[in-house]
C-alpha cells in the first residue's frame, strides 16, 4: 500500500484505508486523507449525512457504504469482498476510526483476509487534550467512555487509579460532573483536566482538582465535546498537611484503611504511614 504515501500515484492500490478526519475545525484535514477520499472507490462511514457533509466540503462525490461493528457478518462480508478488489477508505463522524468509533472488527477480518490495510494518521481528541493539559504525557492510558452507571464508573477508576499513567477518558457534558464526583471520591487529590471543543472556536482546557472543576461546571454546565484527564498518582510533591487535608476529606466518607487506601493510591504515599496517621486523625 505504498503509494498512499504519494498522492500523485495512481489508480490507488486495492485495500482499506484508515483515514483520520477533524474532530471540530475542518482545517486539520491532512492533504493525504482528502487525496485518499478522493480517489479511492468508495467510502465505509458511520454515518453517510456527517461523511457527506465532509466531503462536499472537501467537493469530492463518493460511493458512500454505512458500516459500523454492529454489521452483520453478511455486510461485512460484502464490505471485504469490495476491499479485496478496490480500494476504500474507513472514516468515522470525527477523528480517528477504531478510537472508540467502529472499524476495530473490519481491520481484523481484512488482516486474517491478508487483504492490505494502511492507516493515514490525523486529529484524535484523546492526543489532542494530552498536549494540551501539561499533564505527564510521557506515559497515558486511553480508556474510552467511563461507565454511565455510578457503580461501575467507581469500578473502573478504582482498577485503573493504580496504573502510574495519565488516564484519558472521553466524556460527555451531561455526565462530566457525576465523573468528577466519583473522582473526587475514589481518587482524591488527582491533578485533573477537562479539555472541552477541542479545534473549535470555544476550545477550553481547564485544569484543577476534582472538588474545584465539579464545582465550576455544576455552575456552568459544560456544553459540546469532553476529553477528561486524570494526573498519575505521586507525580507530585505531598506534604503533610496536604496528606492530612486529604486524609480527613476520605475519611469523612471512608474507613481509616480504605481512607489510607484510597489516599495512597491518589498520592502514591506510603499505605502504612497515612493508615497510621488516619487512626491519629480520627481519634483527634
Ligand atoms: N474517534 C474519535 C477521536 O479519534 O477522537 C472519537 C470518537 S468518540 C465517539 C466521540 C468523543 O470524542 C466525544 O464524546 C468526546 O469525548 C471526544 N471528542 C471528539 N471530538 C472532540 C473535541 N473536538 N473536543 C473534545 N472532545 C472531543
């Protein structure tokens, strides 16, 4: 599938072809994904009225194929058969295929095919709030979605609060406050950022802990797309008042050992130690 790489080749090689779209401003089309959607056979999207906005924009005319990974077999069967003769590129509504958006099953069933799949990188939310949030970006961990039930959202974040990473998590504007409320209480005192209409005209990023966003955006409920980033644990320097401020605010809803837990996990202080010090605090 080399000659995705250079435009100016012709007719396109036969295979699927991941291409990235914007994820707001339409100026972050790369000049290899308008090439691609213009010359390929056809086009996989989720949904053909957004892709075809994006191309009439772009002024291309398509064959446009609905496709997501709740297909049947039989359509995606048809779709691999096309793929195999012809060249057709995979986008979704916005951004990246396959993050967090379909394509995951389509690149697999190409790849046992050893039908030729190319992916042309372009705008991802979750990349984009990472360079912006002046978290740690050197390791992160994308998680998707967090559960909208408040049960598992806990779960969640208590398996991952562990992972000495920053964890990105796409979010929505109705259930950012509820996901900064669990926060606040299963990982407390995490540096967090909110990145909101990223590419767009009211792009924001706003950093702070959960306590100080969940109270600015229950004020200003937020609108548009949300990307929610949670600080690793003990990247950063706790001292002991802020360990007790932390401490009495678990313990207010919490054991001694699960505050201590809980504490040491958000600030990856000894587990010991805050135990200790939360049975002083409680008996003060
Ligand atoms: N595949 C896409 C990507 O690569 O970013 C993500 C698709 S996912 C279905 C949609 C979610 O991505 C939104 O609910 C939001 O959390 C995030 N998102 C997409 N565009 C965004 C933007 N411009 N600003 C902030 N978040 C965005």
């Amino acid at each position: 599938m080399s000659d995705a790489a250079d435009p100016h080749a012709s007719p396109l090689a036969p295979g699927l072809y991941i291409v990235a779209t914007p994820i707001g401003n339409l100026g972050d089309v790369t000049y290899r994904a308008v090439e691609t959607l213009r010359r390929c056979a056809a086009v996989a999207c989720e949904d053909t009225r957004v892709t075809g906005k994006l191309l009439n924009y772009l002024g291309i005319k398509q064959r446009l194929i609905r496709y997501d990974d709740h297909a049947s077999e039989a359509d995606r069967a048809r779709l691999l058969a096309l793929l195999a003769e012809q060249p057709v590129a995979l986008v979704s509504d916005a951004g990246t295929p396959l993050i967090s958006d379909p394509g995951y099953r389509l690149v697999r069933a190409a790849r046992e095919a050893a039908i030729p799949v190319t992916s042309l990188p372009g705008p991802s939310a979750a990349v984009v709030a990472l360079t912006l949030a002046g978290l740690p970006s050197d390791r992160f961990l994308f998680a998707g979605f967090l559960p909208s039930k408040d049960k598992a959202r806990r779960e969640i974040l208590e398996e991952l609060g562990t992972v000495r990473a920053t964890l990105v998590f796409y979010e929505t504007g109705p259930r950012l406050v509820d996901s900064l409320a669990a926060l606040e209480a299963v990982l407390p005192g995490r540096e967090l950022a909110v990145a909101r209409e990223l590419t767009k005209l009211y792009e924001e990023c706003r950093t702070g802990s959960a306590a100080e966003l969940a109270a600015h955006y229950r004020a200003h409920p937020p609108k548009g797309e949300i990307v929610l980033l949670v600080g690793p644990p003990g990247d950063r320097v706790v001292d002991s008042a802020e360990a007790d401020a932390l401490l009495r605010e678990a313990l207010a809803s919490a054991k001694p050992s699960q505050a201590a837990a809980q504490v040491a996990k958000a600030t990856g202080l000894d587990r010991k130690a805050l135990y200790a010090r939360a049975l002083e605090l409680r008996g003060e």
